[in-house]
C-alpha cells in the first residue's frame, strides 16, 4: 500500500505543513515520511489536487529546494493529466 492509499483510507489524515508557498501550493509530509504537494489548479474553477512525490521528484526536492517546486507546481497546474492517477483531488 502506497502512501497516497494509506492517506485516503484513513480518517483524518495527519498532514504537516513544511513549506507554504505564494504560488498557491503547499508541501506537506505524513507520520511515515511520504511529501506531498498541494497545488491550487484550474481556471474559472479553482480546486486543490495532491501528489505524492515519488522517489526521484523527492531527491530534486532535496536539491533543488523551493526552487524545484516551483517548477513542479507550475508544471502541475499546466498540465494536471500529465500527472494522471497519481493525483488526488483535495
């Protein structure tokens, strides 16, 4: 079970915040250690998706920092079906 699956089964999940940014996303990791990444999409509809950071989005994070989300969140925001399944509608 993923952590995206282990976060839609539960009640109330335990997000913390670790980084809130202008640009309309926010970064946020559960008690097992998985990064997520809330990003405010859409046109004359806004709403938030979610995305777990895989392993390689992860290692970007760690060096590329703010920086690399966002390119990440624009990215995401761009082009939500590029990300397919592995959003999740907040």
């Amino acid at each position: 079970m993923t952590a995206m699956e282990r976060l839609s089964t539960r009640k109330g999940p335990r997000l913390r915040s670790l980084l809130k940014s202008e640009r309309m996303y926010e970064l946020k990791s559960n008690e097992d250690g998985a990064l997520f990444l809330d990003v405010v999409v859409g046109g004359s509809k806004l709403h938030t998706v979610r995305l777990e950071l895989d392993a390689s989005e992860r290692k970007r994070w760690e060096s590329g920092g703010e920086r690399y989300l966002d390119g990440l969140a624009t990215e995401l925001s761009r082009d939500e079906l590029k990300f397919g399944e592995r959003l999740q509608n907040v």
